[in-house]
C-alpha cells in the first residue's frame, strides 16, 4: 500500500504500533520499539504473548507524549499505522480505543481497516465468527471502518464457496448460511446460537466487506477509494490524473470501481449456479 500510495504522489509515513514487529519488511519513520518490546516486557514482568501486548498498549497509552511527538515530525503526510494483530486489544481492552481517540484530537482523520483471510468464507462457522469479531471491533473501537477480505487469490485454497462472492462480501440474508451450518452434524447441535448470532449481525446491518488482492492495482484503488470515502480524504487533480494513468495500462482511461462480480470472476472457480440456486439444493 505504501508504494502504491507514493506512486499517487502521496507522502506516505509508515508508524508501527505493533511491539512484537521484528525485522520490519517496510521503512518505519515512527516505531513503538523505541519505546517498548514485546520481548522486554515479557522478560521483565513474566508475562505471555497476549498479557505483554495488553501491557504495552497500556504503556503506550501512558507515554502518548512520545506519540505525538514523534508524529509531529512529519507534516501534510498520509500516515499508515500497523497495529497488534490480537484481536481483544479491539473488542475488550480499552487502551487501543483510547490511543486513536486521543489522536483523532491531534487532528488525525483515522479510518480502522480490518484485515480478514478471505480463506474464511469456505467455511460457514468460520465465516459467522468473523462477522461476530468485525462487528465487535467496529462498535468498540468507534472509529470509520472498512473490513477487508484479503488474499482474494486464495480465497478458495481451503474449499469452494457455498454462494457466489457477493453473499458474503455484502452480508446477506445469513439465513441461508446458517441453513448451510446444520447440513454439519456437529454444528447442528449449535442451531439455535447461530441463528441468533445471524440475527445479532443482521439487526446491525453495519459489516460489510471489500476484496483485496495486493498484487492487482484494480482491487487496491477500490480498497483506497472505500478508505478515502471513511476518512474523509479528499485528492486532489494530480493525483487522480496518476491514478487514472496508473489504471489505464490494463483497463482504459475510464477506469471504473472493480466489481464484486469480476473479482469473483478472477478468483473463483465457475459453478454454473447462482445463490438461488444453491439455496434450493440446501
């Protein structure tokens, strides 16, 4: 994303808030390990993987003078922050959430994205939990959001999908995923939880997902299009004349948005059917 962005003519500034990040594959301006490891803590109080994460936020949130100032450094930029991967640091803890309220009042413009292996589509149980986990985060966490299914190339690695991609990409009637669920006979046992977890997801109507294969320029401009929209930036001539030269190599200079459909048409293999009908073979 970041050579994308610069491709854009965006100045780009990568921040690390991720304590367990080791041997970075990006170039960093800020790093929390200037601050605290994941390593020191765990060696320093005994703790574990996820008690030295939980600490290190709490450490961080502290010491956000060191955040700000370090932020400070860096003026008219698009900042990408790589945040911890575990997930209670968004759906409990509060010191995540209180991090990003404290920058929102640096006059940060933040959208939380949310990163999600498409793989998990395959699988309906899976597929629930994931909801569960995203509209947990986007409630908690208060923040614009935009949920990610990424590694689309590998989206059926682990098995083929029950309905076609939009299904899943716009969360539709989860009653025929939970349907889908209890043809399963150790799930089936779990019907009744589903189905109100099903209604719990849909009563919100807030999850939403946008496909991403980081190797295809169509899908990272629909993801940074969707991200703009949350956060508010607005780009201005330059940038779209870059975007639209960048685009019109493999899709002609009136660049449309990626659609579900392509993606789906790329990525996963034909089943002649549509939802309906695999609704009806249930």
């Amino acid at each position: 994303m970041q050579e994308f962005l610069s491709h854009l003519g965006r100045k780009v500034v990568i921040v690390n808030l991720d304590p367990a990040n080791e041997g970075l594959p990006y170039p960093c301006a800020v790093d929390i390990s200037e601050l605290v490891t994941l390593d020191d803590v765990m060696d320093g109080l005994k703790l574990g993987p996820n008690g030295g994460l939980i600490y290190s936020m709490e450490y961080l949130e502290a010491n956000l003078d060191w955040l700000e100032t370090k932020l400070k450094h860096h003026h008219d930029c698009y900042f990408l922050f790589d945040c911890p991967g575990q997930v209670e640091l968004y759906t409990h803890h509060n010191s995540v959430k209180n991090i990003f309220a404290q920058m929102s009042k640096w006059n940060f413009r933040l959208t939380a994205v949310h990163l999600v292996d498409s793989h998990y589509c395959a699988d309906p149980a899976k597929f629930i939990s994931v909801l569960c986990t995203s509209l947990s985060t986007m409630l908690h966490v208060e923040l614009p959001h935009v949920n990610v299914l990424s590694k689309m190339d590998l989206i059926e690695q682990y098995g083929k999908l029950a309905f076609n991609l939009d299904f899943y990409t716009e969360v539709l009637d989860l009653t025929y995923l939970v349907e889908h669920l209890s043809s399963d006979p150790f799930f089936k046992k779990f019907h009744h939880l589903n189905v109100k977890l099903a209604e719990v997801i849909q009563d919100y109507s807030l999850v939403s997902f946008v496909p991403l294969n980081v190797q295809d320029k169509e899908s990272m401009t629909q993801v940074l299009r969707t991200v703009d929209k949350a956060n508010g930036y607005c780009f201005g001539d330059l940038e779209e004349r870059n975007l639209q030269a960048m685009m019109s190599a493999s899709v002609g200079a009136d660049f449309q948005f990626s659609t579900t459909l392509s993606v789906q048409e790329k990525y996963m293999e034909a089943t002649g059917k549509t939802v309906e009908d695999v609704v009806m073979d249930l």
